[in-house]
C-alpha cells in the first residue's frame, strides 16, 4: 500500500477544560475524498486547523505525505485551505486572485499568467481572468476559490463548508462540480461539512465525528446500512426512532416495548441485554404498506395505523402514520409506483417490516455509563 497522505495519530486538542479533539487516529488514502460530518460544536474547524497548522495539537501527531508536521509552519506545508466565507480579494480580478500564491512563491509573472489561466480553464471558468469578483455568481466565486488553492498543487486541499454560503440549488449543482473537480485532479480533499447528504454523495470514506471523536469511519454505504451507533443511525439518513426496553433476545433479534408501549422486533447491534434500554432504527425505505394486512410480505410481523400526514415531495415522499395501540408516529416511504397517491389523512393502513433490515442498540448513555 502506498503511503497514505494523511494520516492523525491520537491527536488531541483541548480548550480550557474542553476537549474539542478527542485523542482521534485515522488516515485519507491518496488521491481520495474524505469527509469529515458531524453537528455544529464536534470539533471539525478544530481539527482541519491543526492539519493546516493554524493551531498545534496538544498532543498527538500529524503526518502529511510520510512527514511528520509538528515543526512545520503553515505556508510550509503542502496543504491548501477553502475557506467557509471565501475571502477572494475584491480588489484583484479573477485571474490575480487565483495568481495570488504563485506570485508568493515568486513564480515569475508570465508563468503565474499562464497556470492561471489554465486552471481556471479547467473550472469552467476559462476567459474570466479579466472579470472582476463581484461579476461572478456565489457558485463561481466558490470555483475561483478552489482554483486558487489548486494551482498551488497542494498534496491536501481542505475545504471546511465551503458550499454553506450558497443558496440551497446552487449547494446541489456545486456538489456534483466539487466530485468531478476531485476526480479529475486527482487532489486528495479533506472535507468537513454537517450536511450528510454532501457527506455521502461526495465522499469515499466519512469520518462521523461527535464530540470530539470518530463515531464510526467508513463509506457512505457502511454508514447508511449497517451505522455502528445509535447517533450514526440517527445522523445519517432519515430513521424512525423507537426507544425503549428490551424484553427479550432470540437469534440476534431483540423483541423490545417501546415507551409508548409499541412492541416491535428489531435485529441487535452490540451487547443488547434483556431487560436493559434500547433504542431501535427503522428507516422509511425498509417498511411496506398495504390497505390489507394480506398485502404485506408474509411472515413479517404487522401492524395497524391510521394516516397522520402526507409529505408530498416526488420521488422522495412519504407518508406519517400513527400505530394504532401506542400512536406512535412512524415515517414509511411511499413507493414510486404511485400506489398510494391517493392516500387520505385518516385513512386506516397495514405496515411493517423486516427486523433483520431494522436495528437495536443498547441506549447511548447506558452503554457509556
Ligand atoms: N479558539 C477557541 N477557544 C476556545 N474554544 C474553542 C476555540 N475554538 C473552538 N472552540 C470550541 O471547541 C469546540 C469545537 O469547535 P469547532 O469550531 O471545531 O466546531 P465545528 O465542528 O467546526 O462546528 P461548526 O459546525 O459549528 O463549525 C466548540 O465547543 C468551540 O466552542
Ligand atoms: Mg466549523
């Protein structure tokens, strides 16, 4: 295997009595994307800074390319950084502004003209080195903004939110542009965000971060299917939550009564004990509807439900329904078939699902405890 180019050992970083990085590891193979997600306050700002040497790690190591950094300035090394609010100069033209590293470095002006040009060529922005910043559109200025980094041929480009500025269709146009600008340069990119749908569309791997810490590493798909905690169920994707106890375990499937006294059956994920608080993971996808119990697949256990509300939204909408002995509200996917456009709210319904596709936990704090 080739040296990764990014690899953190047990790095910590603590404020005051706060740790905002919590003795993490982990490494980004090249020429991959990475992406860090987790909620406002996890640490991730904390954690690119020190990559890019803003801050020094209390402890722990950073090794970029092979090279340990702990006495390396920022400009010395091969890592670049976009920034949420993209401070372009609005005083140089698009072409100055993504010249701007190369001339110091001391690039010679021809030579700084020339990269210049071909870079934003490559963004799609060929011919817009005259222009001045502020007769680009945000998603454009985001492409200056990481042109700029990129014609530096930094071995890592950071981008902490870099899309957070932009209005929500430009967030989705740009995500695509971002993926495709990576796998055509080949740029390892070390992304934060704590929007989980960039997280999965763009990445190779995700690094789920809570608290300080990596809650689980791996790709999109293994966070999506098979989450390693209850916050990754919770945080990745949409998920019915059902919390309560355990009552019993039988070949990996746990029958649990949820607090509001709905029994279900959900497979274990981790040290489940009998008699012990769970929580259960039911993704909209993983249930079926019927208006006839004989509708649903066989040999499921089922349930009943009336329609509370309909979330129309194409081919992602769904249906909320209220199980009818405990009135627990659960979200199903509608299928794309159209077969129940026609729902109406109130209406009675069949539901259920596999337990092997649903997942139980031993409740959080009980499992920290
Ligand atoms: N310079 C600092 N001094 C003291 N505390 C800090 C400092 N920088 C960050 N923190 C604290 O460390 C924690 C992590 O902050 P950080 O900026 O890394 O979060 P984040 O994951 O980037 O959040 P967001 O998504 O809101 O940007 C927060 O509780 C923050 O208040
Ligand atoms: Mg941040």
């Amino acid at each position: 295997m080739s040296t990764p180019d990014l690899e953190a050992r047990t790095v910590v970083k603590r404020f005051g009595a706060h740790t905002a990085v919590d003795a993490l590891s982990f490494s980004v193979a090249r020429g991959s994307f990475f992406s860090i997600l987790g909620p406002s306050g996890c640490g991730k700002t904390t954690l690119l800074r020190m990559i890019a040497g803003f801050i020094a790690p209390d402890e722990g190591d950073i090794i970029i390319g092979g090279n340990s950094m702990a006495d390396v300035a920022p400009n010395r090394r091969p890592v670049n950084m976009v920034f949420q609010q993209l401070a372009l100069f609005p005083m140089m033209n698009v072409g100055e502004n993504v010249a701007f590293g190369l001339a110091r470095r001391g690039v010679a002006r021809a030579e700084r003209a020339k990269k210049s040009a071909a870079m934003l060529e490559r963004v799609g922005l060929g011919g817009a080195a005259h222009k001045a910043v502020d007769e680009l559109s945000g998603g454009q200025r985001q492409r200056v903004a990481i042109a700029r980094s990129l014609v530096l041929e930094p071995t890592l480009l950071l981008l902490d939110e870099p899309l957070g500025a932009l209005d929500l269709k430009l967030r989705e146009h740009m995500k695509i542009e971002l993926k495709q600008l990576q796998a055509a340069f080949g740029t390892t990119f070390v992304y934060i965000t704590h929007d989980q749908s960039e997280a999965l569309v763009l990445s190779d791997h995700v690094g789920v971060m809570n608290k300080g810490r990596f809650e689980q590493l791996g790709t999109p798909q293994e966070l999506y299917y098979s989450p390693a905690t209850p916050f990754v169920a919770g945080f990745v994707g949409s998920n019915n939550k059902i919390c309560g106890r355990a009552r019993t375990i039988d070949g990996g499937i746990v029958e649990l009564e949820s607090t509001e006294g709905w029994t279900i059956r959900a497979a274990a994920q981790g040290a489940v004990q009998a008699g012990s608080p769970v929580e259960a993971f039911v993704r909209p996808e993983v249930a079926s509807l019927g208006r006839a119990a004989s509708e649903l697949p066989a040999g499921q256990p089922g349930y009943t439900a009336t329609v509370e509300s309909l979330l129309f939204d194409g081919a992602n909408s769904a249906v909320l329904v209220r199980e009818s002995k405990s009135r627990f509200e659960f979200r199903i996917a509608l299928p794309q078939t159209g077969r129940f456009a026609d729902l109406r709210v109130g209406e009675a319904l069949h539901f259920g699902f596999d337990p092997a596709r649903a997942a139980c936990f031993p409740t959080a704090d009980a499992a920290r405890a």
